[in-house]
C-alpha cells in the first residue's frame, strides 16, 4: 500500500515514501496506490455498467472490427492472450484523433491514432472517459516521476519518451460470470497469463476482484480490492530498461462465479509510439544482472512497432481485415 499524500509531508516522510515505492517496483511489481486524489471512479465504473447493459445491437454497432486504430467493442472471445480468447466484452479508447492512413513509407503504428467509437445511447460517457484518461495521464507521469527518484535516477530523465503525446489507452472491461450449466474448460479465462507492455498500468476493479499476481512461477494470489485505491503495475519497458531490477510481474484475471458480472477499468500510459527506452542512469540497474530481453516477446526499440506486434496476435480478426500485411510480415 502507497499513499502518494506521503510524498508531500516533509522531507522524512518522502524520503520514506520514496524507499516504500522502490521497494514494491523492486520486489512485486504490483501495488496499491492511495491518497492520489482522483475522484470520480464509482460514477465511472456505473456508466460503464450501463453501457454492457445497453442493447446487444447498440454495442455492437461499435464492432471493433470495424475500426482500422483498433477502437471500439469486442464481444466475448474477441480478444486473445497467447492465442486462446478472453472471456470478456470490452470497449477500447485511445485519445481522440481524425481517421488517417500512414502515408508513404511511415510505420504501421501510425494506425493507432484515430477516433473512438462512442454509444448514441450514452452520452454521457465520453466526456466522462475523455476527463478521466486527462487526470490519469497526469497521475501517471507524476508517479513515473516518483520511480525515478527513488531508484536516484533524474526525475525527468523519462520526460523526452512520453512527452508532448504518451501513448495512452484505457478499457472498458466486463468479465460475466460463465453459464451454470456449461462446463467450464481449461481455457475458460477471464484474462491469459501475461505481462503488461508499456510503462504503467492503473486499474479500478468493482467489489468482485479476480486480478492475481504470480509471486512464484507457479503460484498466483489474490489482488484484494481496496477502496478508492488504484492497482498499479509495471510494464515490461520498464523491466528491461532496468536490467530487470524493476518488475513486470506476471498476472491474469480469473472469471467470477456463474451468475456474477465483474468491472473493471485499466489504464496504460507507454511512450510515445516514436520514442525509444533507454537504460536508466542509476546504481540499481547497473548492479542488476537481471533480465535485458523477454525470450516468449522479444522487445523492439520503438515502441509503436511493439504495440503492432502485440495488436497482431490479440486481433488476428481484425489485422486479416484491415492490416493483412502485417500477418504476412510476422509469418516471415
């Protein structure tokens, strides 16, 4: 448990703050952040209620497969972790940007700047979405900032990748609890095992819970929910820009109970697609013989053909129809 308000109360208190975070982004990965001053969720995690309860029609009138930047609707099973679908439904939002092509000779990733697909039926949630992606991208980069500082690193040192445009990404997410009467099988995922791409990773989960952590290679436990906290992650840029003294843990979400709806709500701030990590310049990493490569998803510098590649194996559906020229490059 961190409360960022501990950062404001006098130089003991920060620099015990400081030595709390590093430790949590050293030994886990994973915390639970208090005391950051973000209202809003409960109103947020209600209109998002209200949208998987809106007409199967309406929700579908936002296919994702209908939009080439990978914005929009995906019903159960649509989206894959390690090839096998998620049981979950979804609405995908980036920030808000005119429909464009790449030009001649930019990189595919450019594709992932374009416009949302918003419900008629609902329109209060924009706005609602649009002012929390603001504040949570603000968070973010003040808590990037704060790693920073307690691995004795230049806070800024991060600025020039995520600055003037990170690239941000917030869900919607609704796990249904499966059918009584169907029997469940051994790829009857809420969420696959994996790791978190970008930087860092904010999540508001409703009273239902599911999100584990591995703290062993085999042994997962229960992420508890906490009040008003959000549940922060490392992405794996991180990890290896730190010789794998920071940690992208491995996690996953386990479908609730038949009969139970859980929400939830992540956010991912990354670098800009252009931008490139760098090792940072402090003593942790440079006694870290940790990891500097992810053998199951070796890493690319930049960070947009990263997404592509990770976009390519979670919506082969939606690649074959607008991008199939990137399932012929990664079958190469």
């Amino acid at each position: 448990m961190i409360d960022l308000r501990d950062a404001e109360r006098g130089p003991a208190a920060r620099a015990d703050f400081l030595h709390r975070l590093r430790r949590a982004v050293h030994d886990i990965g994973f915390f639970q952040l208090v005391g950051h001053r973000v209202t809003g969720a409960a109103e947020l995690l209600e209109l998002s209620r209200k949208f998987f309860a809106l007409p199967d029609e309406e929700r579908r009138a936002l296919d994702i497969l209908d939009s080439p930047h990978f914005r929009g609707y995906s019903e159960l099973g649509r989206e894959r972790t390690r090839g096998i679908p998620d049981q979950r439904q979804q609405l995908d939002i980036g920030p808000e940007r005119p429909s464009s092509a790449p030009g001649p000779g930019e990189p595919a990733y450019r594709w992932l700047v374009g416009p949302n697909q918003w419900p008629a039926g609902l329109p209060a949630l924009r706005p609602a979405v649009v002012d929390w992606m603001d504040r949570l991208t603000g968070l973010s980069h003040r808590l990037l900032r704060l790693i920073l500082e307690s691995l004795e690193a230049p806070a800024d040192f991060l600025d020039a990748v995520v600055d003037p445009d990170p690239q941000v990404h917030f869900k919607l997410l609704h796990y249904p609890g499966p059918d009584p009467s169907a029997d469940p099988g051994p790829a009857d995922q809420g969420a696959g095992v994996h790791k978190d791409l970008g930087l860092l990773t904010l999540l508001v989960q409703d009273r239902v819970g599911g999100l584990q952590v591995a703290v062993e290679d085999d042994r997962f436990v229960d992420v508890p929910v906490v009040p008003d906290a959000f549940v922060v992650n490392l992405g794996e840029l991180l990890e290896v820009a730190t010789r794998g003294y920071l940690r992208a843990t491995v996690h996953r979400v386990v479908r609730p109970a038949p009969g139970v709806d859980r929400y939830s709500m992540p956010f991912f701030y990354s670098p800009r697609l252009e931008a490139a990590m760098r090792p940072l310049p402090t003593r942790y990493v440079s006694e870290a013989g940790g990891v500097v490569a992810d053998p199951d998803n070796p890493l690319f510098a930049c960070y947009g053909e990263n997404v592509m590649k990770g976009l390519t194996r979670a919506f082969p559906e939606l690649i074959a129809r607008h991008h199939p020229g990137l399932l012929a490059a990664a079958d190469r």
